[in-house]
C-alpha cells in the first residue's frame, strides 16, 4: 500500500491507472475508520485499483463545531487499509488542497442542503462538495462509495455529479450496526456508557419502521408517530419523510424515498435512516 500526501504523486498514480485501463473505486473519509467504512471498501473491490482518502475537511465544519476534536488516527487507519488491501492512501494536507484562501466556490443546492442537516449546520454541504470536487478531481474515480447513514450528503453529492455530468458512479452503501442497532459513527465515541444506552432507542425506531414498511406500510403519518413515541424520551432534531429531491412526502414509495432522523443525545447528533426498497 502507498501513503500519499503529494496531490501531483497522486495525480501520477491515477493517470497510470487511467492508461493502464484500470477501474478505480474511491472512498473518501475523514479517517477515524470503522466497520462503516470497511464496508464501503469491500464493496469498491468491484474496481481493479482501491484509494481510501483522509482528510479532516475544515470547511464543513461551522464555528462551534468539533473540528478540532474530530478524532484523529491516521496511523491506525492506514493499518486497516492496509489490511483491507487498499492501494493508495491519500491524506493531502489543507495548505495544498486549499490553495486559495477564497477561490471558487461551490454552492449546494439551498432546496437540499439548508434542510434538515443543513438547517443546523450553515454551509456544511457547500463545505462537503468542496472537497469533494477537489478530491474527484485528483483522484478522477469510476465509482465512489459513500455510506446511506449520511443520506443528505449521498444524495446531494448524486446531484452535482449528475449535474456538472461527471462519469462518476456514485455507490450508496447500506447503513452498518453494531451487535446492538446503533448505526457506527466516528461520533459514537462521544458517548458515555449510559449516553449510549439511551442512543439504541434510535436503533429500535429504525428497526420497527423497517419491519412496519417491510409488511407494506407507506403512509409517512403513522410511520412517523411510530418512531416518535419510541424515541420519545430523546431530543428529536428531526424526523422526516422526505423524497431524495428531499421534498418531505406523505406516502412512501419504493426506491424514491427514505425517513430521515437526527436525535441529539449528551450533545451529539446521531443520525439514521431508513430507505424505501433502495436499489442503488
Ligand atoms: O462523510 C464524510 O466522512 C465526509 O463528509 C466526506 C465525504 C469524507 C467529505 O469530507
């Protein structure tokens, strides 16, 4: 496995991929891996070349967010990725992929991103497809492979991709859990022990809405008074049905929809989701 911080090494790299025919999958992340994103590099093995990247991005985090605690363990990432058979870590630095204190600015589509994650927190998708456009640029994927727990950001970086026609396939994965439903984040090592207790009623929300739209449930109404009495304790920021234009919608429907949620618990935002029949 090769680490890589040089953007022009990188760029190198991938030319000769280009050259030699091969596919190349790529996951972005901001390190702190885990069983989530080993997922999303098991599936990018339909590609004949893998890159992992890891980089704690500054600028889709707002003011009073945890920039600098964000974990940071780039050693052990790069051991995981080297067990997973990864090909090229790349970990640029933020002076090299911000060369510019104020370049061009990519701005998210405000119907999709001052919603739900965006609502509490201003700029952040601007933020994401910024480095996104970069990181695409350099590392120029086939396929890139993002997990559906962060549904918001799947599904607007979908939408740039489709719209400035870049031949990147954009691979949603399936939300990973642990032993007892938590969906994994880097952010559940926030938790306390008791903080944690607390945070498997999201777990059982998602798993009674997935069992109620699995025997044919569609209607948003009763599907969401479900969840809201079993998260009842919790601070709901958010429960929603919405579409992946993310339009809130009344009644489910196959491969179109998905119900959305962010509970805060001890102060940190844990997100899950549920997708209608999701194919891709
Ligand atoms: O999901 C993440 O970890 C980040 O938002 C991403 C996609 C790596 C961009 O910094």
């Amino acid at each position: 496995m090769q680490f890589v911080q040089n953007i022009a090494e990188m760029k190198n790299i991938v030319q000769q991929w280009h050259k030699e025919g091969l596919d190349i999958g790529f996951v972005p992340t901001m390190g702190a891996l885990h069983a989530g994103h080993v997922s999303l590099m098991e599936r990018a093995k339909e590609n004949e070349r893998r890159v992992v990247s890891v980089f704690v991005n500054p600028r889709q985090f707002g003011a009073n967010e945890d920039f600098s605690r964000y974990p940071r363990t780039l050693e052990t990432d790069c051991t995981l990725c080297e067990k997973q058979g990864i090909d090229v870590v790349f970990a640029p630095n933020a002076e090299n992929l911000y060369p510019f204190a104020e370049g061009v600015k990519i701005v998210a589509p405000k119907s999709m991103a001052n919603v739900l994650e965006g609502a509490a927190r201003p700029g952040h998708f601007d933020g994401v497809l910024d480095v996104l456009a970069r990181l695409f640029h350099i590392v120029q994927p086939h396929r890139a492979y993002f997990g559906r727990k962060d549904a918001q950001q799947l599904l607007i970086v979908r939408q740039m991709v489709a719209e400035w026609f870049w031949d990147i396939e954009i691979v949603g994965c399936p939300i990973v859990r642990d032993f007892k439903g938590l969906a994994l984040s880097s952010r559940n090592a926030y938790l306390s022990k008791k903080g944690y207790e607390q945070a498997l009623q999201i777990a059982r929300a998602t798993k009674a809405l997935e069992d109620a739209i699995a025997k044919g449930s569609r209607d948003a109404h009763s599907l969401l008074a479900m969840a809201r009495a079993i998260l009842a304790p919790l601070q709901i920021d958010y429960l929603m049905a919405v579409d992946y234009a993310l339009n809130e919608v009344e009644i489910l429907q196959n491969n179109a929809s998905l119900i959305v949620m962010a509970v805060i618990v001890e102060g940190v935002r844990l997100l899950d989701n549920v997708w209608v029949e999701c194919n891709s």
